[in-house]
C-alpha cells in the first residue's frame, strides 16, 4: 500500500511543478510573448514607414508634375513676348513669388538660328511647387517648360505672286487669270487682285486648298464665288484683304548667300573697258547623280559680237578659237540687234541656245568638280546656271542679282546680264516615283532661288520641237523666282508663224542652232510636272497660243500638272527665305515643344 501512494506523490508533484513553471513570468512563454509583440510592433513600424514612403514620394511627383504645369502656365500668360518680337529675361523676386497663384520662378524668351539657319523664337520657363517632407517642412521642387516657334517660309505656298501680271520674257499679254486648265492645291496667295475665270473655264481648288489675296477675287467668264469655292460644309478656305507679303525676300536672297557652302563665281572675266575679255561670260551646269553632284564652267559670249551685226564665216572661226564656249556661238546671220520692233533688250530676250552641250574638250572648263555631298547651299555669283538630274539629300541653288557687263562689239555699250536658272531635264529626288510624284515622309530638299528667272529650257528631254524625241519635265524643288517668273523658253521654238518674225516684229528668237520653223503651227512639249512650290514676282507663260500674240493652236509650251510636296512643311530647303508681312510682323507655326 505505502508502495502506491509514494508513486502517486511524485506524479502529483511533477505535474505542479509544470504548472508552476508555466505561470512563472520568468519563464519560455513570457520570452516568446515579447519576441512576438517586438516583432509585430516592427512590422507595424515598417509598414507605417513604407506608407509614408510611398506618401511623401507621390507629393513628390505630384509637386513635379505640379512644377510642370506652373512653367506652362507661365509661358501661356507670357506668350505676348514671342508674338510681339520682344525677348524678355524675367527672374521673380520671392514676394513676388508669394503673391503669384501660378508657381513660376523664371520666364525667359529670346531667338536663336537652327540648324535649317531659319531663326527659332522660343519662350523658356521655370515653375515650383512644395510638397512636405518627413519632418513636415515643405521641400521645393522645379520643372522646366520650352516652346519654339518658327517663321512661315515660303516652302508654305504651292503658289505665291507679287503681282498678277505676266514677266520673263517677250510680248507679254495682259493680266493672268486663273482658268479652265488650272487644277491647285496648297496653299496659294497673292499680293495682287486675282482674277478667276478665263476664255477656257473656271480653275478648280482641291479641298484642302488655302486660297488668299492681299486685295480682291475677281470673277470673269462666268465664274463666280460659290462655283468656284464652294459653300457650307464644302466651302474652301479664301480669303481677301489679308496683310501683303514682304517681296522680294532680299534679306532670304543675303542669308543664303552668307552660309553658302560653296561659291562658284561667274564674273571673273568681265573687266574693264580694252580688255579683251570685256564680254566673256561664264555659264555653270551643276547636275546630280544620287549621292553627288558635278558643277561645269565654260565661258561664252553674248550676241552681237560686232558694231555691224554681221556674223560671217570669219568671225564666227575667230571666236570658236578664242571662246570655245559651245554656247551662242552658232547663231544664224541677221541684221536685227537691240531696239529694232518688238526686240527690246537681253531683259526680254534671254539670248542662249541652251541645248548645246557643254566642250567636249576638258581643258575648255573653267570649273570641273565632282562634289559628294547630302547637303549643301550653293551660290553662283554673277552668272546664269542649267540644273538637272537626280537628287538625294538636301540644297539650295541660288543666284545673285542682275550682273553689268561691257558689250563685245563696243567699249561704250552696257547690258544687264540676268542671272536665270535654267531647268535642261528633270529634276527630281532619288526616292521619288517615276511619275515625278515624291514619296510621303522623303527627306529629299531642293530649293532654286533665282535672283532673275526660272526657265524650262528649250531642250530635246524637255519637248523640243513638238516633243520630237522626248516630251514632258518633272520637277521636284521649291522654286523662288524674284526677277521675274518660272516661265517656259516659248520665244524659241519651232513653230512655222512665229520663231522668228511676225510682219515687222521678234516674237520667236530664231537665231540659235536648229530649234525652229519645222513643227508648223505647234510646238506642244507635254507636261510641267511639278511637286513642290512656284514662288514668283509675276506670272510667267508656260504656254502660248490663242488669244495672246500667238494666233496658232494648240500653240508653244506645255500643260500644267502642279501638286504641292506637303513634306516641305516638315522642314524646307537649307537657309530657305523666311516670310514676313509689309508690316514686318511674323507668321509663326510651331517648331517644338517639350523641357530644354
């Protein structure tokens, strides 16, 4: 019996001795307890640190974005600076900063040259904004705004005019009317009344045409407003009254000239009175070949060569062996010079027979280079330039203004030469289709920025002689003409009635080479294809026949087939003239946006 209960003592008392050691507050459990809670009380630490974290960051970005807009806002309430010319430097002072609902620290506007050398006006910002940081002290931040604009260029028109009236070469009609053969698109103005409606028709817009006049629309044939622009929905945009276009662009014609990458002069031989070299002439021919181009220089000499006006068999040896020029050396024998009828002077008649090649020889040039190149400005001082070929890359081919030169028959006898561009083949952008179309997006450029005319030459790939071998020109270039016209070579041509004299007076410059009198009463060449913009003082005849000077049909010249190269509003040629009202105000389109 005694044996039992002792066993059943030490159970008893294991078991007490468990039950006190779980209520003891320095035991395993309490330790355990407060590991937990610490543990817990750490996470809870960490998440209310993380949340605050992630607060403080968002007022953060949202004081960022904040920043932002109060630096846009500070542009928009200062954009009166850009519009107005005037730049400004503007640093707020801090009670102004207190006082101001919008944030902005800093506003500053001023004008710089792009890289196309188009003058870039841009406005720049500074705003602010706080938000709290752990400490609750408030934490600034800042953001920064830019806008850039950029003056309209020319490249912004299919077709612009100073005046509606004819120019670039002889017996020129009356005013120019829109007619029944004209199909435009782009945008198209004019400082001059433009009369709509002729003999053939009225002219059609495209939808998106931009159609507007310095003056007045005038309506003849027929012709009125609503047929002619539509109404409603359907109307195009036109516009009378509108600011005169500053013309001619003289300050575009400088800038060109000052960031020329190369210069090829064309005076260097006119000297003074005695020299033998009075009268020599210089012609250039630049011609592009995909990824280069080449520049010829060959002198020539201008018609009449002697005081009698005879050219004989000896003469003409005379100068082939002292000029070998390959150009107006070849015109035929006659007693008609300046001041007789209708032949007026060398502004009227550009006197050359541009067909011919250019010398064989290759010690007859004065200049021969191959130049490999994607963009470059081109100027050609004091002379006349042929252009063709296939183009990649970006140029601008200008001339300088009209060049004084002696007479070769008479030290005492000035004429003017006018420094044309004379188009002698297709001029078009490597990417472009084979219709002559340019393709969307191209980045191709070719400006021509003649200081006198833009001439279709009278040349076998452009038509020559009823478009006996070829027929048709394309053209893929902006095209400023700024004295006077583009305009076709129709006074030599190789019509029966009118190549060379009409009863007592020069309508057609017969003498050069054998470019007339074959074809009859036509002297049809196709179509002037053109994708790009015609920029001119006057408005130069692409063709003419009936009711004009020239009584034949279908006539001399071509028919037009004009479309606007919209990728020129992207960015337009190198150094292309910027435009300007007569006021002297600026006709901005944005350039950029975004932080600087």
């Amino acid at each position: 019996m005694s044996i039992k209960i002792k066993l059943f003592n030490h159970q008893s008392n294991l078991q007490n001795n468990k039950i006190d050691n779980f209520l003891n507050p320095k035991g395993s459990v309490l330790i355990t307890s407060v590991i937990f809670i610490t543990i817990v009380m750490a996470l809870t630490l960490g998440y209310y640190r993380t949340v605050m974290g992630e607060r403080i960051n968002y007022l953060s970005r949202l004081a960022k974005i904040q920043a932002h807009y109060n630096a846009e806002n500070g542009l928009g309430k200062n954009y009166g600076y850009i519009a107005s010319g005037t730049f400004v430097d503007t640093v707020f002072g801090s009670s102004e900063i207190k006082e101001m609902s919008g944030g902005v620290l800093k506003v500053n506007f001023f004008d710089t040259t792009a890289t196309n050398l188009r003058t870039n006006f841009i406005g720049n910002a500074i705003g602010y904004a706080t938000y709290p940081g752990f400490d609750g002290k408030p934490i600034q931040v800042t953001d920064t705004a830019q806008i850039a604009y950029q003056p309209v260029g020319f490249e912004e028109y299919m077709y612009f005019s100073d005046r509606e009236l004819p120019g670039g070469g002889p017996w020129l009609g009356a005013t120019v009317k829109f007619g029944g053969t004209d199909d435009l698109e782009g945008k198209i103005f004019s400082n001059d009344v433009i009369q709509i409606g002729a003999g053939n028709g009225c002219p059609t817009f495209d939808e998106n045409a931009e159609v507007g006049t310095a003056k007045v629309f005038n309506y003849n044939n027929g012709c009125n407003e609503s047929g002619v622009f539509g109404s409603g929905d359907n109307e195009i945009t036109h516009r009378d009254s509108m600011p005169e276009i500053e013309w001619p662009p003289f300050v575009g014609q400088d800038r060109v000239k000052s960031h020329a990458t190369h210069t090829f002069t064309a005076n260097q031989f006119i000297l003074a009175p005695g020299s033998t070299d009075r009268d020599k002439l210089v012609m250039t021919d630049i011609q592009f070949f995909d990824d280069y181009y080449v520049v010829k220089q060959w002198k020539y000499v201008q018609p009449p060569y002697t005081s009698a006006f005879i050219f004989n068999a000896a003469d003409r040896d005379s100068l082939k062996k002292d000029y070998p020029l390959k150009y107006a050396q070849m015109y035929n024998p006659n007693a008609y010079g300046p001041n007789v009828g209708g032949y007026d002077s060398y502004r009227d008649w550009p006197l050359f027979d541009v067909d011919n090649q250019a010398p064989a020889n290759f010690l007859d040039y004065v200049t021969y280079q191959q130049i490999f190149s994607n963009e470059d400005v081109i100027w050609i001082e004091g002379g006349q330039v042929r252009v063709s070929g296939t183009v990649r890359g970006r140029f601008t081919i200008a001339t300088s203004g009209p060049q004084l030169y002696r007479m070769h028959f008479d030290n005492a006898t000035i004429d003017t030469l006018f420094t044309n561009i004379w188009l002698t083949d297709d001029l078009v952008y490597a990417d472009s289709q084979t219709s002559g179309a340019v393709t969307e997006g191209s980045t191709n450029r070719m400006g021509l920025l003649s200081g006198a005319n833009i001439i279709i030459a009278n040349t076998f790939p452009n038509g020559k002689k009823n478009s006996a071998i070829a027929s048709n020109i394309k053209i893929n270039a902006a095209m400023i003409a700024m004295d006077e016209s583009f305009v076709v070579q129709y006074w030599q041509n190789s019509t029966a009635g009118y190549y060379f004299l009409d009863g007592q007076f020069i309508k057609g410059d017969g003498r050069g080479g054998s470019a007339f009198n074959n074809t009859g009463t036509n002297d049809y060449r196709g179509n002037i294809i053109i994708y790009g913009s015609v920029i001119q003082s006057k408005r130069g005849y692409v063709k003419r026949n009936q009711t004009g000077p020239y009584n034949i049909m279908s006539g001399i010249g071509y028919d037009k087939d004009y479309n606007y190269d919209y990728n020129l509003r992207d960015y337009p040629p190198p150094s292309w003239p910027e435009m300007r009202t007569n006021d002297g105000s600026v006709n901005l389109t944005l350039a950029s946006y975004g932080v600087n």
